[in-house]
C-alpha cells in the first residue's frame, strides 16, 4: 500500500511543539512534503535557528511517520527558517480580539531602493554591490544592503560578519552596522555548510520578510544584491517594492553581455529604469609592470554595449589581487584600501550611479510597484 500524504499529516499531527503547545500541522510548520514509494521529504519551518530545537523536532518527525505509517519509511527533513513565524506563533497565544498594529508600508523609510544585478554569475557583482554600498556611505549618506540570494549569500563573507542579528520587541530583524552599512542576508541566518535546499515559493516569500520584517528605519539608499538572472527572486522584487532603479554589473566578454540584454530587456518591461552598466574585471594591470593594461576578457564590451542599448556606462573596475583580497578578508576595498586604484574607480562609478539616480528622479515621479499578470 502505498504512503499518501493525509498519512504524513495525520502522523506529523502527533508531534507537539514544546514551547507552543501545538502540534506541528496546526502550527502549519510542514511545508514542501514529497513522497516517493518510502522516501517521503519536508521542511520543518521553524521562526528562528535553535538546533537543539531542531534536532528534537526531526527526531519526533522520523519517530512519528514509523510508528503511525511505515516502520520503513525513510525521512529526509530540512530545517528553513521563516522569521514571520514568530509573530504568527507569538500571536496565537494572545488574546483573540486583541487588536493587530496596522503594518506599515513596505520600506516606508527608504528613499531610494536600487537593485544591482547580473545577467550571469561570476561577474563579481556582490562585489560591486558591496562596494558601492560603502562607498555612497563614505559620502554620508545613509546606505542599507540586503543580499537577495538566498542560495549563495556572499555578504556575511565580504563584511567579515559572524553573529547572528537582534530581534526587536516587535519581532522585526535588525541589521547588522558595519563599515557604514545595514547590511541583512540569510547568510547571518544559517549556518555556513548548511545548504538551503528550498523551492521558489519559500525563497520568495524570505526575500518579501526581509523587506517587510527587518527594522530598516531611515535610509538614504537601500542596495538589494540581486542573485544572477530573471527569475522568481527578481519578479518578486518589482512586485513587492517600488525600485528607484537598476544597476547591471557585467565582464566585457560576450557570454556575459549576451545576458546584460536580458537583464535590461527585463528592467525596461517592469518599468524599472536602468541606471547603469558597469564592466567588472576590465583589464588586468601586472604589478611589476603598472604600464601596461590586458585586456583579459575583451575591451570595452559593457561599454558598448551601454552605447548600443541607449543606457548610461558608469565606468570599468580593473581586475586586481587586492580586491579578491579584501572581500575575502572581509573589509571591501573602498573601506580596506581607500586610495587604491580600484577603491578610486568604484568611488568614481558611485558618484555617476548617484548622478544618474538624481536625473531620474528629477525626471520621473516616485516609483510604484509592478503588477505582473500571467495571462494563460
């Protein structure tokens, strides 16, 4: 007889939550359930990481399923964390006609939201998000950066950061301030080695609790370091917040500019305005030979690129050791090496960014979120 998935539930209805005091169905913790013949796979959603937790929860899971369905059964359980749960738990233990606060708009605070994004991965472009970050807080201004890749989070690494962030009495993430930044990603959420095997929905729905559970407070600029390409996490975006711009990082070889056109064509049919280009990786420049200049990947690809697509080209970051070095040190460059000649050219790519973002704001109204419609 084969397992179905009202069996799992009805089993997974036995587990109790020991600080809730209710069973992990009513608690609506189980999503993503699979089952294959006597492979049956879910993930246990939890509001915050607790191993011991955890441990105890996937122990009583595995426990439950042999005993009320299959002794053979074999379980394969991810741990994700959702902090929305916390205050849809929290709540349910409150009085019932307690009235709710009223949610306040989406990033009501920010000024100005600009995504910087990739066609393709491998450009650098968590890189230039994260010095750009630093650089426009040099100038002071008020600078807030969310890692939007949930697969592969790069900033915990590139800000050198390793605890985990407060929680507000109001339940709300609060960022971590380092080299004059609010800096969120799941990265500061998860442990290092732990894979998040998630699908798209929950994937989306991480990014939505980063925008509307995070206390972002005021800020001049937020910089969303968007994960490589058009897909969930990029609609998701435009059609949660309203995006002052973007910024496409590319390499001047044609593989990656095949792909710019489609991150463009992408950001001009959401009505979001691109800002820029910027070519990463340039040219090399030997250190025992500071005269010459190679063009490892191409000359001047993104630039004329930029030309041909009618938007504007904010400049080209040399390829160079100390850049590698200082990401991976976790101290960007324009915080690490301010008059290196790559700290100088990202510092000059942030003024004309800003330039440009000044122009379209000048020229247009305040941005508004994007309804997409599928149609059949």
């Amino acid at each position: 007889m084969s397992i179905n998935k009202e069996q799992i539930k009805s089993a997974l209805s036995q587990v109790i939550h020991p600080q809730y005091k209710k069973d992990l169905i009513t608690l609506d913790l189980i999503q993503d359930l699979i089952i294959q013949e006597k492979y049956i796979s879910f993930t246990l959603e939890l509001p915050r990481k607790d191993d011991s937790l955890a441990k105890h929860l996937k122990d009583e899971c595995t426990q439950a399923i042999k005993r009320f369905v299959d002794p053979e059964a074999v379980t394969d359980i991810t741990v994700g964390i959702n902090i929305s749960k916390q205050r849809e738990l929290e709540g349910d233990e409150g009085p019932s006609e307690q009235k709710q606060p009223e949610r306040q708009p989406i990033l009501s605070g920010v000024k100005n939201v600009i995504a910087v994004a990739s066609g393709k991965g491998g450009v650098g472009k968590s890189t230039v998000a994260a010095n750009l970050a630093v650089a426009i807080a040099q100038t002071g201004a008020s600078v807030g950066l969310l890692d939007t890749d949930i697969y592969g989070p790069s900033i915990p690494t590139m800000f050198g950061v390793q605890e985990r962030p407060n929680i507000t009495t109001q339940k709300k993430l609060v960022p971590i301030h380092k080299h004059g930044v609010d800096l969120v990603s799941m990265g500061f959420l998860v442990d290092t080695d732990q894979a998040m095997i998630w699908r798209g929905p929950m994937v989306t729905s991480a990014v939505k609790q980063f925008m509307q559970e995070v206390e972002w407070g005021e800020l001049d600029y937020l910089i969303l370091d968007l994960p490589p390409g058009t897909g969930d996490i990029q609609l998701t975006i435009v059609q949660t917040v309203p995006l002052t711009g973007a910024i496409i990082v590319s390499t001047p070889q044609n593989v990656a500019l095949d792909d710019v056109r489609k991150g463009v064509a992408m950001f001009n049919k959401v009505n979001v305005p691109v800002l820029g280009i910027i070519e990463n990786m340039a040219y090399f420049v030997p250190e025992d030979a500071p005269e010459k200049k190679y063009y490892i990947f191409g000359k001047h690809g993104a630039r004329k690129l930029a030309s041909k697509l009618e938007v504007p080209f904010l400049g080209e970051i040399p390829l160079r050791e100390n850049v590698r070095q200082t990401s991976d040190s976790g101290t960007p460059i324009v915080a690490d090496d301010p008059s290196s000649e790559s700290a100088i050219c990202i510092k000059e790519i942030a003024n004309r960014a800003q330039q440009s973002l000044a122009v379209r704001n000048q020229e247009s109204g305040p941005s508004e979120k994007i309804d997409i419609k599928i149609r059949p």
